[in-house]
C-alpha cells in the first residue's frame, strides 16, 4: 500500500497533497511520446470516453507532481500560444543535462532555440508536437 505524500502547507493554511497541470490537446498519442519517451514521465492512469474526453496522466512514481493531457471527441485548442509557454525542468548538473538531451533524441526530438535570450548557454528547449516547450536548466551553469 502507497504511503500517503507528506501535504504542503500554503501560505494560507490550505494543505496541498498533489499538483496536477493539466491542458488539452488534439494530438494525444504524439503528446504522450514526448513526455514519456523524451522527458521520460511514466504514465500512471488514463482514462477514455469520460464524458467525451479520453485522457493520459503522467508523473514519477510517488511525486507529487503530475502532467494530464485531455484530448476531447469533438476536438480541443491544440498550439501553445507562444514559444515562451514553457515547463522548466531544474538539473543539477551537465551530466543530467545530457541524459534528457540523449533521451529526447533517442525520441526524436532536438533542442530548439529559446525564445527567451535567458535560457541560451544554460539548458536546452523542447518543443512538443503541440508547440509547447520544455525548458532542462542546468542549475551548475547559473552559479
């Protein structure tokens, strides 16, 4: 049996047990390749035919953080908005840098420029097949 996670308190009191970011796409199968494959989050539940949404979650075992994407029979908004919509991924060092960047290729999946100046020199940026991006900061190089 799976030990509840320890909650967090917010600055109001509230006790937080999981953080799900969750956001539709019209091209879930893809999706779901490029965060399990390349960003290597295992899928922990899906769902299909709820009330017209099929769904994927995805997160590491025992976190507290999950991903959900939702892809609606009748279709859903598919692009990001911009290439500066991001979830930042904070490494230790090169060596782990280097391991997202093997297993994205490996996904077929090459960085991208930033789209923000900030990022260059000290990550590498991912674009999923929805336009959104993925930032793999190498907290060593901002030292």
């Amino acid at each position: 049996m799976t030990q509840p996670l320890p909650a967090q308190v917010f600055p109001n009191g509230a006790r937080v047990q999981r953080l799900r970011v969750a956001r539709p796409t019209d091209q879930l199968e893809a999706v779901v390749r490029f965060y399990r494959d390349g960003l290597g989050v295992p899928v922990i539940g899906h769902f299909e035919d709820h009330a017209g949404y099929d769904g994927v979650m995805l997160g590491l075992p025992d976190a507290g953080i999950h991903l959900e994407f939702t892809r609606f029979a009748g279709g859903s908004p598919g692009t990001a908005p911009s290439n500066d919509n991001l979830l930042v991924l904070y490494v230790q060092d090169s060596t782990d840098l280097k391991l997202f960047e093997t297993s994205f290729a490996a996904a077929g999946h090459l960085p991208v420029e930033p789209e923000n100046p900030y990022w260059l020199g000290k990550s590498l940026t991912f674009q999923d097949p929805d336009g959104w991006r993925v930032v793999i900061f190498d907290l060593s190089a901002s030292a």
